[in-house]
C-alpha cells in the first residue's frame, strides 16, 4: 500500500546527503510563517486598542 523510499528514520533525515537542506528550507518557512502570523497577531490587538480608545474618548 505505502511504500517508502526510507527504510529508517535516520536515512529519513539525512536525505542522501541532502537532509540538512531540505531540513533547513522547512525549518526557515516554518518560522517564517509562525513570525507573520505573531506580527498580524500584534497588529490587529494594537488595532483594537486604538478603536476601543477612540470609542471610550467620544
């Protein structure tokens, strides 16, 4: 049914030699990701504050 090309988790990681870029790659755009999203994250709080100051100055 499902057959993979690595026999053990180790052959897994290394990638034929090519594990540490593969890895690396993955790595970058995860935290690319989770950084973009802890900024949005941010963005949109300050946002809220500045209508909740707003609302409660009028």
């Amino acid at each position: 049914m499902f057959n993979s090309e690595f026999k053990n988790l180790n052959e897994l990681l290394e990638m034929g030699g090519h594990g540490i870029y593969v890895w690396s790659v993955y790595l970058i755009g995860i935290s690319i990701i989770a950084i973009s999203f802890l900024v949005a994250k941010k963005r949109i709080k300050a946002v809220q504050r500045k209508i909740k100051f707003k609302n409660a100055s009028s």
